[in-house]
C-alpha cells in the first residue's frame, strides 16, 4: 500500500462522515419544519374574504 492511498482513505472517511452528519442535521431540520407545518392552517382567498364579510356585518 503507497502513503498516499492510506492518506487518501483517511481523508475520504472523514469527508463521509462530515457528509453524513450534515445529512442528518439537515433531516432533523425537515423534521421539525414539518411538524412545524402541521398546526398550521392554510386560508385560502375565499376564506378570506368570508373572514372579512363575517367581521363586517357584525359591526
């Protein structure tokens, strides 16, 4: 085996596990966003706009 292939590998192994650590972070993040996400609602421009209507007729 050459000095340099040995070198080579060790740099390549810590390079996957840099990559595979920002994966992971990265996933997590998704995660969160996402559970995030799901309490939210999504208002449409009809729903809206009977918000809207709703509010004035009651004043």
């Amino acid at each position: 085996m050459n000095k340099d292939d040995t070198q080579g590998n060790k740099g390549r192994s810590a390079r996957d596990e840099r990559l595979k650590a920002a994966l992971r972070e990265n996933l997590k993040r998704r995660k969160a966003q996402a559970r995030g996400r799901n309490g939210m609602t999504i208002v449409t421009p009809d729903d809206d706009k009977r918000e809207n209507d709703s509010t004035r007729d009651e004043r």
